[in-house]
C-alpha cells in the first residue's frame, strides 16, 4: 500500500514503484526485480 500526503499545488506529479530486492532478506532462489513506474497528479 501507498499513501501520499501533504499539500501540493494541483497539477503536482509523483511516482512510486515496487522493487524486491533479493539480498536483503537472504533469499537464494528469487531475483531482484522491479515493478513499472506507477505515475500520480495531484487534482485537488
């Protein structure tokens, strides 16, 4: 889950993105990987 907060003039863009990186929890059979760019503008 993912929660923006604060104010922000409308028309302000954020990005966010999921990542699982393989060393740091001692796995030995998954990669590290990278989700897509997920892409945000503030409205009100």
């Amino acid at each position: 889950m993912v929660e923006l907060r604060g104010t922000h003039q409308t028309g302000h863009s954020m990005r966010v993105r999921s990542s699982y990186i393989d060393n740091s929890s001692n796995d030995t059979v998954n990669s590290t990987t990278h989700g897509p760019w997920k892409y945000f503008t503030f409205t009100t």
